[in-house]
DNA sequence: GGGGCGGTTTGCATCGTTGTATAGTCCGGG
DNA sequence: CCCGGACTATACAACGATGCAAACCGCCCC
C-alpha cells in the first residue's frame, strides 16, 4: 500500500493539511516545517495519488487522440507531433485507435469512453458531418481532417480541396494529359476522398483537359497494397495515364511500386505525385512529390483549441470554430526526375 | 455539473447504493426497480465517474507505452499492436515519448509520472542495465527490446544476436564477401546496436570472413538519413562493400537510397538487408531483405504479463522473466533480386 | 493591556463511488 | 403460528486529496 498524505504527516507530525501544503507549493509554511515536511515525503517516497487530485478538481490533464490507426505513418507522425504539443502543457495523450470502425468512432463521440479524460482530439475516418454532433457529452472535442461545415466542433484542417488541385496543377503544369487519380471513394463518409477528388476534377478543368473517368481509381483504404492495385487496374486499362495523382503518400508508394515492377519509368513514363510528405517519400526511390500539410501546426493548432475551451468559464464557450492550417507543394524526383534537384 | 449517482437516485426514488448496484450489474435488484432506476439513468445521461471509481478500487484501466518516438513505423506499428492487446482486457493505452532521452526514461523508471497508471510498458533508448531498475514504485513493468540479463523488470525480447547472425549468414550464403554493417553505437546503453554487432561479427567469423572494422559503420540514431550518410561514408572508403546489414529497416532504405543514387544496383553491386521488417519495406523498389520480428506476439506478450502482474496477489509476485520471441528472415528483393520472389 | 494583523497551521466537509453490515420483506416448511 | 433463509434495499464508512474557515501564534501599536 504506498504512502499517502495521512502516513506523510505522521511521520513529520504535522497536520495532513499542511503535507498538503508543501506538496503544493503553498507559500506561508514555515521553511523549517517545509525541510521536515519534505524529509518525510523523500524516506516515504511519497507520490501523489493521481485519481484522488483528479475527483477533486475535475481535471485529469489527459486528453484523448483517436485516429484510425497508428500503423499509417500519417498518424503516427500526428500523433507524435500531438503528444509533444500536449506536454508543453504538461498533458499526456491516451490513444484511441477507432480501425475506422464506425461503432467504435460512434462511442467515442457519444462520450462512452471508458476513461477520464478532459478532451478528444478525433480524426475521424467512418463518420462524418451530423454524426458527430456530441450526444449530451461535454467533453471539449476538436476534429482533424474533416471538413464539416458548419459542424458541431472545433476544426482544424488544410485546405484539401485547394491542395488536390494543387498537386493535380503542378501535374499539369509539366505537360501531363492523362492525369489519372488513386484514392476515390464511394460511401458517404468518405469527405477526404471526396474533397482531394472536387480539387482534382477542378484543376484538371481549369487546365483544359478531359475528364476521364476511368483514369479515376477506387480505393478500399489509403494503404500502399490499395496503390500497387489500383496502379495495376490503371495500366491495364486501355489508355493508361500519363501521371497519377495519388489521394495519399502510402497510395503513390504503392503505386511507384507497381509502376517500377512493370518496367515503367516515374517520372518518365509516369508522374506520381502524393499527399501528406510522409519521412518515407523523401528516401523511397524515386523520391516522392507531394503535398506537405503544416503536420506541426495542426498539433499545436488542435491542443490549444481544446486548452481554449478548458480554459475557466469565459473562453470555453462559443460557436464551433474552423482553422485552416497551410500547406505547401514538395516537387520531388516522382515528379521532376533526379537532376532538377 | 455532470450527474453523480446521488442524482439518479434522487430522481428513481431509491439510495444511492442501489443506483450502484444497477449500474454494476448486481444480480439481486428487482426488475421493476431496476427498470426505473434505468430510466432515471438514460434521463439524466449519467456516466459514472472513473477517477471516484478509480480511488477506490485502485485500479484505472490504463497502462502506460514509453517509446522513443512515434514517428519510427516499429514504434508505430509496434504502438498500434499493443493498443490492440490492450483492448482486448479493456485497457487504454496511454503514450508516452521519451524522444531517447535518458533523463526522461530515469523519471519514468522512477515513477515520476504524472498519471494513474496499472502498468507500463517500456521501450528503452537511453537507458540499460543496473539504471532501469525501479526506485521504490510498485507499478508493474515490463522491458522490450533490451535484453538486460537478470534485469530489475519483466522482459519480452527477440534474440538479437542470433537475429543478426541470420540476417549476416544470408548475406554471406548468397557469396558475399565483404559485409559491411551500419547501425553501430558506441555508448554504453545501446544494448541493441552492441547486440547486432556482435551477432554480425559471430556470423562472419563462422562463415570464415575477415571483419574489416572499415566495414562497421557507426550511427547517431536509426532513421533513413543516418543510413544514407552512413552509406555514402562506406562507399567512399577504399574497398566498399558488397552487401550490407543494417540494424534497422530505416538505415537500410536510407542505405538503399544512397546506392541508387549512385548508381550502384541492389542487390547486384551491394545487396542489402534490413532489421524490423517495416511495412515500407515491402513496398519499397527493391523490396528489402529483413529480419521479421513477432511484433504482434510480442505485443500480447507484454499485455500479458502486465496483466499476471496486476493478478491479485498471488501471480504478481515472483522473479522478473525473460521472454524470448521467434523471428524469421524475409528474404525480398535488395538481396536476392527480383527473379527469385 | 487589548485589539488587530500577518503568518502558520489545523479540522472538517467534500468530490463520486463501492464494500460491508444491516434492516426490512416475503415465502415456505416445520 | 413461528422461524430460517433468500431476496431487496438502505446507511455508513471508507478511498486520498484539497478548499474553506477557523484557530493559533507572536508581535506591533494605540
């Protein structure tokens, strides 16, 4: 049974309040009952009891991440850079891994979780828009990657739509005709997909050039196999493209690797380019164009959101808000080949 | 104010310890009683309070992962494992990233933690030996990664040596001579880098190569950039090799990309084997030669024994173990090229 | 010499939950 | 008709920490 304030002053013959108060940092102790104090507290080793503090104050200082999956190196660079967010503000992260099961997200957004904590930082894959709307839960809640208009809670995301047509432009721009894209998705929920696929349609548009639908590939997930098959279905395809403009870094992976496999040169005889500027692009080979999310703003942006709306009273409330973070073009050599490095 | 029991029990008519029984499924309430009560419940939208609940049964249904850093897929993946083990007891992982400091690690190891947790799983980087032995903290821990020989703490572990001779003995088998390793670290913790090391030097002296120290190739860490500055050194020394090991999957891609910017191909001028089998590596043009460890049994494993430890009294004592996991070679692509798949 | 005033310490109630002990209630069997 | 036992519900005391208000101290000042 470890030590608590009771054994604490006992054994420095104070009062419990007081051992209290040293451990606290309350000022007006007497420094030589603080030194007996703290005396006991080191040949005790006391430790403060975490759940106690906690029914008391109301505050865990955890706060929850829930992502799809941390084996998608997206999230976990995500997650990495929201932990080291976090703990500037001495919190600690608790993972939730959803699997993009909707149930699984579903609980979480009605507040079932089975720990205290006193935020969510989601990032939602099954459910989109009115489904995220919190039952009853207050827990302060800020979405990433979704862009729900309107949505029940704070937001933090780039501009997909302008990012995709980015990356589909910078294409384009390099004389590409036949730009086709990897990553569609049917089902509803699917917001990410959709937006990255508004932006591609859109620059293709405005660049003149035919929209095909068969160069437009659907996806099961964002995983590199998803890439490499669709990538395959695409060369099989009649006209096979010319350049690919992949929903994700792990989709263009996947892809290259189909490409390579089959003797096709990238970016000779195909361009790709990805989206997210995963560690991996920057040493596959080719090494992989994309579209660079500011990943470290988003972190900050999203813990100081929810430390707003922990913040006493005042700021806590208001309408749900949205904030763009930037994101910026990598030409890489999927793109412009080795010597214009 | 969220609701407590006490609210519930005020509106259902009945004590509050009843209230209780219901939410805990005590077999004997009367149905008609417990039928209100239930009603009273979804009414008012209670949850029950996990930090009251945890001050009393001691118990917060969360353990803690110490990794270096997300960002490396192992880590990642080997988080995701272990979230998923975690699940399946109903437990909650909570991440912590010592970013391989070592005054992290000790304030981890020492208890310092900010957070009620059951148990810790710990991944060291800094830290080994005689200083991961805990200071007066009870939390149950177990060690992965290191072998500390009758270490302070439960321990899960691959055999690195003999993992390393394997992966070096592969290279050696396809008629390579001059095996060259990247990934050694001098200072005393790196158990990891001296185990490999030492597995590499035993392989070569049994395959009756000569260890050319000019071939083992010192790292400051084990990302991509490391591997591919490490491989550029190797290249430009006087005999460069013609296969390489490294410690990890991320040296060896950072390697791979290295040679094929030079012009070397993998694996005919150099073949290429890696450590973790990453899922970049499958994907990966080559394809990388890798030593798989068992992440998924290892993950159940320190679930499990967190777990027996946190058994009631009887269990939870005894000498820390050491467990031993199964690894395998895959052999891909930078080692045996592409016919051979 | 008593009132007042910082500085210092303490007792008590409280957070929300559950274990233990106990008080009723109802039934069937002796 | 009474009693034991099974069932149901309740009261009370913890778990460990902290906010609050009050008590205590010595001391200065009127």
């Amino acid at each position: 049974m470890p030590p608590g304030l009771k054994d604490v002053a006992a054994q420095a013959g104070v009062s419990i309040k007081t051992v209290s108060n040293v451990v606290n940092g309350y000022v007006h102790v007497a420094p030589e009952t603080r030194a007996r104090v703290q005396q006991a507290i080191d040949a005790l080793g006391y430790k403060p009891n975490m759940a106690a503090r906690q029914l008391r104050s109301g505050r865990s200082g955890v706060i929850a991440l829930a992502v799809p999956e941390l084996q998608s190196p997206y999230f976990a660079e995500l997650a990495g850079r929201i932990v080291h967010a976090a703990e500037r503000r001495s919190w600690t992260v608790l993972i939730d891994q959803t699997d993009g099961h909707a149930e699984r997200e579903r609980n979480l957004v009605a507040g079932l979780r089975r720990h205290a904590i006193d935020g969510l930082i989601f990032s939602p894959l099954a459910l989109a828009g009115e489904e995220l709307a919190r039952g009853g839960d207050e827990t302060p809640m800020v979405l990433l990657g979704e862009r729900v208009s309107h949505g029940p809670a704070d937001h933090v995301a780039i501009d997909n739509t302008a990012a995709a047509a980015d990356a589909t432009r910078h294409l384009a721009g390099s004389g590409r005709r036949r730009i086709a894209a990897i990553g569609a998705q049917d089902f509803p929920s699917a917001v990410t997909a959709q937006q990255r696929l508004a932006g591609y349609r859109a620059a293709l548009e405005q660049a003149g050039l035919p929209t095909d639908p068969a160069l437009v590939a659907q996806v099961e997930s964002f995983h590199r196999a998803d890439g490499a098959a669709a990538m395959a279905r695409l060369l099989d395809g009649p006209q096979p493209p010319d350049a690919v403009f992949c929903f994700n870094d792990l989709l263009a992976l996947g892809a290259i690797r189909t490409l390579l496999e089959r003797g096709c040169s990238v970016p000779g005889d195909v361009a790709v380019i990805g989206f997210d500027d995963i560690e991996d692009g920057r040493f596959s080979t080719p090494t992989l164009s994309t579209i660079a999310p500011d990943l470290g703003r988003i972190a900050e942006l999203a813990v100081d959101l929810l430390a707003e709306r922990l913040g006493e009273g005042e700021a806590a409330a208001g309408p749900p808000r949205e904030l763009r973070v930037s994101h910026r073009l990598v030409a890489r050599e999927s793109t412009v080949g080795r010597d214009s490095r």
